[in-house]
C-alpha cells in the first residue's frame, strides 16, 4: 500500500511520500514514490504515485524522455499547470493500455497520482490524478489532497491545514499525517520522503528524507505522542467525576449516579 500526500498552502507547497512497496506478505521492497522535475528560473513539478509499480516507473520515464526525444507536449512545452495534468493523465492512460494489451493474467495496471508545481510566475498548484486520466484541484476549504491508505492521516490534516497556516509547520502537519499513517498500517513504512517549495523560488525545494531510525522523525513523534497525552489530560470533566480521589491513573474515580 501507499499513502502520499500534497499540500498547498500561501508561501508553498509540501509533498510527503512514504517508500513502500508489496505485493504479498513476502514480496516487500523499497522504491522512492516522490518524483521531482526542475529547471531552475523556469519552471518546478513533482509527481506522487501509488498504484502498479510498472505504471509508475513507465509514467516517469516517460515523462524524462520526452523532452530529449522532441516529443510534444512534453513538462517544457505546456503553458499550463492545467495543461501539465492533461499531459500527465494521457501518458498514464497510454502506459495502462500498453501494459493491459500484453497482460494474460488480468492484472490491474492502474496508477493514481498527485502532481504539482508552478510555471513561472502562475500560481502554484496541486492536481489529483486519477487513473483514467481526469483529474481535481484541491479544494479552499481543504487545500491538500492525499492518494493511497488516506484515512489514518487525514483527520490531522482537516484540523489543521488552512492556506494561511505556515509553511514548515504545514511540513511538520504533513509528517505527523505520514507518521500516524505508519504507525496504523504495516503496508506503509520509511523511508519517508518530504519536499518543501517556497513559491515563487522556482528552484528544486528542499529535499529530506526520513529512515525509520532518524532522530528528527524519532523526536517528532514522540513529542506529538506527548502533546495527543497532554490534551487527552486536559479534556473537561464529566459531571459525575471527583477531583482529587484516588482512582485511576490520572488519580481519580468515576461515581456514577444511580438510576431508578
């Protein structure tokens, strides 16, 4: 399984992707899903995949070979961050058919992607794409999108991400999603890979990228272990609890009222 994640704040953009891969309980491998293409000055995009790990892989290429081989569209040619998506949802239907049309074995060839990046001085954007080629924009309300095992980080994500809400600290939010994610599902594990781009800089962003041992991940997750502990603590009282009883591990004792 996979869980990939991309947000689109005012100063930026974060990507976040872990780096797991299976097919089976005794077939696991470890490929980056985090594909970044820059020219700087010019133009910046990324490409997060889950899905067939031969779709992806064939998608990527492609996307590189393009460009030397003089093909048109390619990420050089399209004016568009809109454009760019069509591009990208057509190369991704075209590998699917070409995968489909040798398959004998009725396997599923699809791939998901999130993309997104900025061309020149447009404003930065982020596209969800699906497999057959269509694809939405992240939302205002909700200004990120998520492909692969979502649930387990999305609810940090609804609370949190608001597109005047920092950039690193959208970072953090996005690594505290992966880390509840990892931590919830054995499918999805490190290497975790983040990217931050700061709008307008047009260059490649900042890449880190995250094992399972890292001691910044380690001191992330345990402080957000600690913080979600302080705040459980800190919850209002039910009406029938007695401050200051011996009890339970928070020092004290429930007394329910009795009921007639």
């Amino acid at each position: 399984m996979t869980y990939c994640l991309a947000i689109n704040v005012n100063e930026g953009l974060v990507f976040c992707s872990d780096s797991r891969t299976n097919a089976g309980t005794d077939n696991v491998s470890v490929y980056s899903k985090m594909h970044t293409f820059s020219w700087p000055g010019n133009r910046f995009f990324v490409l997060l995949s889950a899905g067939n790990l031969a779709t992806t892989q064939a998608v990527v290429k492609k996307l590189n070979g393009d460009i030397p081989n003089g093909l048109a569209p390619n990420l050089l040619t399209i004016n568009s961050m809109q454009e760019a998506a069509d591009y990208v949802g057509l190369v991704s239907t075209e590998v699917q058919k070409t995968h489909a049309s040798r398959d004998t074995a009725n396997t599923n060839f699809e791939a998901t992607f999130i993309f997104g990046g900025q061309i020149g001085a447009a404003t930065p954007e982020i596209f969800m794409i699906y497999p057959q080629g269509n694809y939405i924009h992240e939302s205002r309300e909700h200004p990120f999108l998520q492909i692969g095992e979502i649930k387990y980080g999305k609810p940090i994500l609804d609370r949190v991400i608001k597109r005047d809400v920092f950039l690193e600290r959208a970072a953090r939010c996005a690594l505290v999603s992966m880390n509840s994610t990892v931590r919830s599902n054995v499918t999805v594990g490190p290497p975790v890979e983040l990217l931050v781009y700061r709008k307008d800089s047009l260059d490649a962003g900042r890449h880190c990228t995250y094992a399972e041992d890292d001691p910044f991940a380690r001191a992330l997750s345990e402080r957000w272990n600690e913080g979600l502990l302080t705040a459980l603590q800190s919850l209002p009282r039910f009406p029938w609890e007695s401050e200051g009883q011996p009890g339970d591990e928070d020092g004290r004792i429930y007394n329910f009222p009795s009921h007639t």
